[in-house]
C-alpha cells in the first residue's frame, strides 16, 4: 500500500475491490498461517503475558518481531500508533497491550481503565485495517461477562447482561474492541480474532500491592508475613467467590496456536475449565509459602464476580489448545520466582 497521513482520503483506503479480496482471504485463510516467514508486532511485548508471546514466536524461529515499549510508542495517541505502523509494517499483529490491575485498582480507576483501553485497541485495530495486516489478534478479558453468567461460562453468553460492577469499564472497553473486530471482518474482511483469557499468574507476574491480582497478592502477603512473623493476614471479601487460572506460558501457547490455526469471527475462551474458591486458593497459597498465621477476611470489602469458570471446549476444537500446566505446580514456579528475586 502507497504510504500517506491519516488524513489523506484515499492513501490508506482501501479500495472496494481490495476490500472484497481481503474478505475473501480472511474467509478462505489456511488453518497454519506460517508465523516465521511474517513481520509481527506484539503490543504490550515488554509486559506479563507479551513478554511471554515473544519468547514463544522467537522459539518459533520468528525473527522479525517487534515489541516496543509504552515510551517508544504511546498507543493511546494516533501520532503514535501511525508511526509505529509506517515504520514496521506489520503482517501479523497481536495486541497484549493492557492498563490492568485487581479489584482496587479498578475501583480506584475506572475511567483510566475504560479510555485507555478501549482507545488503544480501537486505534490499533484501525491501523490493523488501514495498513493491510494480513491477522490481527486481540486480547480480550472474562471481566467482559455478565456479573451472574451461569458457570462455565459459554461465549454465547457474553452480551446477555451487565460485568461486575467493579471491573465493568475495563471489561465493556475490552468488549467493544469484540464489535470493532467483527464489524471490521464484516465491511472491511479483516482478518481479526479475539481471545478471552482467564486470570492469569506466573513468574514476572506484577506484585504491586497497589495494582496487583489475587495470586501475586497472596503470595507476597504470604511471604512477607512469614518472614517478619506475622500472626495473620487480612484478606479482602469473604473468600467464597471462584476464580480459574490459567499460568503464563500456557497462555502464550494458546495465544499463538490461535494466530497460526484460527481465523473465525466468534471469540473463544482461553483458560483450563476448572475453577476454585478464593479461601481455598488462599489456604493452598499459605501452604507452599510455608505461613502457618491465620487467614483472616474483610468482608466490608468486595468479593468481586461470584464465580468465573469458563468452557474451554471452542479453543481446543478451533485451534487444538489445551492447558498443560496445573495449579499446583504453577504456584510453586511462581513462588519460587517471587522468593528469587526478593
């Protein structure tokens, strides 16, 4: 494609002709697009799960990858979603690029966490369309599901209501960037999926008790508790909601099965299909950080969704994914990183 400015009328449009050919591709794609032969630019490539998903292409054999960090490249200004496009041209884009954090920091946050996500996603998914990437893939969120989905959690059941009100702006701005890609495939034949991973947690998982999620909480909670001799610790809510986890690496593998066998329109669920109860994962926590304080509960604060659970069996039929590594044994390389580096 000729190169211009976003304003220019006809530089970066698409011609109808170009547009029902792209169509075409995107209907017609192989199941195995070959990942090593593209340029890929993953956003959010320095961060938790992005960091992962470039080791893995790079595993691969993908060597032209691009990762750029928020101050090379602010997503949230066109200047610089243009640019890093000009300068790129990526032919496979996935967009890791997230403002996320637990319960606090969404309540704290819930107008940050709507623009900046949403306006990320929607330039990047704009530039996916203007610049002719051959696959886009976006990272979306379970906090998009209704507050009261029934268990597992089907993704037929994503519109039928409102998420929990705590992560609600987080979870519509993710939502929205679902419409865009299906709105997109539908006028303009891109070549976008979109992806719902559960919590995740892992080694370089952020342990900000500020911003942090319920897994790296615990843990630091644990340990520093343990180290100082402490007799209990506080815990939020009143433990009875359930969460599922999904580690890490597997998410990466899952993120990248999906850019190389999937090309549908419907998005799929990326997670294990088993759940467990906050006081359960906090009482199997304690134990691997070898805490023998109490666990108490403040249950003044909120517990958040009641029970997340997905149906994993879309991502597995679609694109042959299936978690590998279990709680347990995540836990533990996740603590064991923690203890490492403090």
């Amino acid at each position: 494609m000729r190169s211009g400015t976003w304003g220019d009328s006809d530089s970066w449009l698409l011609s109808s002709k170009h547009r029902r050919f792209l169509l075409l591709s995107a209907l017609e794609a192989p199941m195995n697009m070959d990942l090593k032969s593209k340029r890929i630019l993953v956003t959010g490539g320095a961060g938790f799960l992005g960091s992962y998903i470039v080791e893995r292409l790079r595993g691969l054999g993908c060597g032209r990858i691009a990762a750029p960090r928020r101050r090379e490249f602010d997503l949230t200004r066109a200047e610089a979603v243009k640019e890093l496009f000009e300068s790129f041209r990526p032919e496979v884009v996935v967009h890791a690029a997230a403002v996320v954090g637990g319960i606090g920091a969404n309540k704290e946050n819930p107008g940050r966490f709507f623009y900046e996500n949403a306006i990320m996603g929607i330039q990047v998914i704009e530039a996916c369309r203007r610049y002719g990437a051959e696959k886009t893939v976006v990272l979306g969120t379970i906090c998009a599901y209704p507050k009261f989905t029934p268990a597992p959690f089907r993704e037929e059941s994503l519109w039928n209501g409102y998420p929990e009100e705590t992560n609600a702006p987080y979870g519509i701005a993710k939502k929205a960037l679902l419409a865009q890609c299906q709105a997109y495939r539908e006028q303009y034949g891109v070549n976008a999926i979109f992806l719902l991973p559960v919590n995740l947690y892992g080694p370089r998982d952020n342990f900000d008790p500020a911003s942090s999620h319920v897994i790296p909480a615990l843990i630091r909670k644990c340990l520093e508790a343990r180290e100082r001799g402490g007799p209990a610790i506080t815990l939020w809510g009143d433990g009875s909601p359930t969460r599922e986890f999904l580690y890490v690496e597997d998410a990466a593998e899952a993120v990248v099965l999906a850019a190389e066998r999937y090309n549908g329109a419907e998005p799929v669920n990326v997670g294990t299909g088993e759940e467990i109860s906050i006081r359960d994962l906090a009482g199997r926590i304690a134990a691997l950080c070898e805490y023998t304080g109490r666990i108490e509960w403040d249950a003044s604060r909120p517990n958040g969704q009641p029970r997340r659970c997905l149906d994993v069996s879309r991502a597995e039929r679609e694109f042959g994914f299936r978690a590998r590594t279990t709680l347990e044994a995540g836990l533990r390389a996740t603590i064991d990183w923690r203890r490492g580096r403090q």
